[in-house]
C-alpha cells in the first residue's frame, strides 16, 4: 500500500469533504449518488478553490498528479492516480444519512444538493456534516463541510470546475 504524505491526505479530505468509503464501515444506500460522484471525481481531470476556515486552499488534479496550494504560497505538486485516490479515500471515511436537500444552480449548471454525514475515524476530522452539490451528470460542483476539531467548528467551502485543466505552472 503506498504511503501518502500527511499534505494529501489533507487534500484529500478537503476535496468536497466528499467522498470516501472504509472498508469496515460500508456507505448506506442511501449515499450511492454521494460516493459515485466521488468515483466520477477521481477519475476527472479539476481544478477546487476552497476555503477552510475563511483560508484560501487550492488543488488541481490531472488524472495524473494533484498539485496543492495553502495560502496562496508555492505549488506543491505530487503524483496520483485515480487508483491511488480512489484507494486512499477508501481508507479515510464512510457516508451516512444522505438525503436530497433540493435542486438549485450553480455557475449555470442544476445541481441536485445532498446532505451527508461523514464519519472519518483516526483523522483530523472525524466527523463532519456535509452539503454536496452534484450534477445530473454526476459531476460534484460545490460542497459545504462543518467538521468539530478539538472542540472547534472548523468550516470548508469548495468549488470545483472541468474546463481547461492543466497542472500549474512551476508547481513542485
């Protein structure tokens, strides 16, 4: 199993606070659309500016790396695949309790927008209550994510779009 860095776990749990399944806690049914969106993701070139907790936070994934940026500071690029994401995210969390909210728009697009409940035991949010934004064509377009973190209300906005993807320039 290969070992990810501490800064893309992080990433990953970032991403749409979204998708995950741990193998000892199955998804419920009712979160079939939350996890195949999640497996669309993986496999999807994108590019998600997020905030947490009111700080800018940036990833650009290619199919073949994820490139991060915290604070608008420097590029860090590492390799992914989405075997490798969809592995890792098998590791760090399960959905529950999803439910269809309502249908808006966003950035033009209907979305259909999910609440869930994520459960994450061993990482640095191990339970968080997500609203997940998802496209008829099973693409996520925005999530909202409210974690406690050692007794704190930590709170992530991301928004994710497909057009033009390209790994940033000078990213390491």
């Amino acid at each position: 199993m290969k070992t990810f860095k501490p800064i893309t776990l992080i990433a990953l749990a970032t991403l749409t606070g979204s998708f995950a399944t741990l193998p000892a806690h199955a998804d419920d049914a009712s979160c079939k659309p939350v996890t195949d969106a999640a497996a669309k993701l993986a496999n999807t070139p994108y590019h998600e500016v997020s905030t947490v907790d009111g700080k800018p936070f940036e990833k650009i994934y290619t199919t073949k790396t994820l490139s991060m940026r915290i604070n608008n500071g420097k590029w860090m690029t590492v390799p992914m695949t989405p075997q490798e994401v969809l592995d890792s995210t098998h590791e760090t969390g399960s959905y529950s309790n999803c439910k269809v909210l309502r249908t808006e728009m966003v950035d033009g697009q209907r979305a259909t927008v999910y609440a869930a409940h994520r459960t994450s035991p061993g990482t640095s949010f191990p339970n968080q209550d997500d609203q997940i934004w998802i496209t008829a064509n099973g693409l996520t377009l925005k999530t909202l994510s409210d974690a406690q973190v050692k007794g704190r209300k930590v709170h992530a906005e991301s928004h994710v779009t497909y057009d033009n993807v390209h790994a940033p320039a000078g990213a390491q």
